[in-house]
C-alpha cells in the first residue's frame, strides 16, 4: 500500500517497506488517517469545587486537622522518647 508523504512543495505516494516512490499529480486526491486505539489514549478528569464552604464547617475542618496534627506530634515524640 502507498502512503502519502510530503517532500517540500511536492507530494509523492511511498511504498513503506521497498521505498518505492511515485510522484503525485492532484495531491488534494490523497491523505493521511492515523487511528488510535482506545488503550492508547489518554483520559484527564477535571474536579472543580463550586460554590462556597461556611465558616462553621471551615472552622470545624480546622479544629479536625489541629487534633490530627496533636496526635502526630505526641505519636512523634513518644516514639523518639521509646528508642533512645
């Protein structure tokens, strides 16, 4: 099968496995199609917030990461105090 390719203002039509090459008289005839595979491709999710957190459950996710971060910090130096 020839496949078209482009060499400078002239398009040609190659063979890929002899390198066969033919020269193309109407090139607006001819295109390239490459199809990928749908393991191939790559999918993103886009996570958006909307709308806005009240003060109390912005104070009350506060409060919870202040105890999380006292609890790490006494876990921490209780096993500094068990090693040495």
């Amino acid at each position: 099968m020839l496949l078209p390719v482009k060499k400078g203002s002239r398009s040609y039509l190659v063979c890929p496995k002899c390198g066969y090459m033919k020269e193309v008289k109407e090139p607006s005839k001819y295109r390239s199609v490459v199809k990928v595979g749908a393991d191939k491709k790559v999918k993103t999710d886009v996570l958006e917030e909307v709308g806005e957190v009240s003060k109390e459950k912005r104070e009350k996710e506060r409060e919870l990461l202040q105890e999380y971060y006292e609890v790490f910090l006494e876990t921490m130096t209780s096993e500094g105090s068990q090693e040495e």
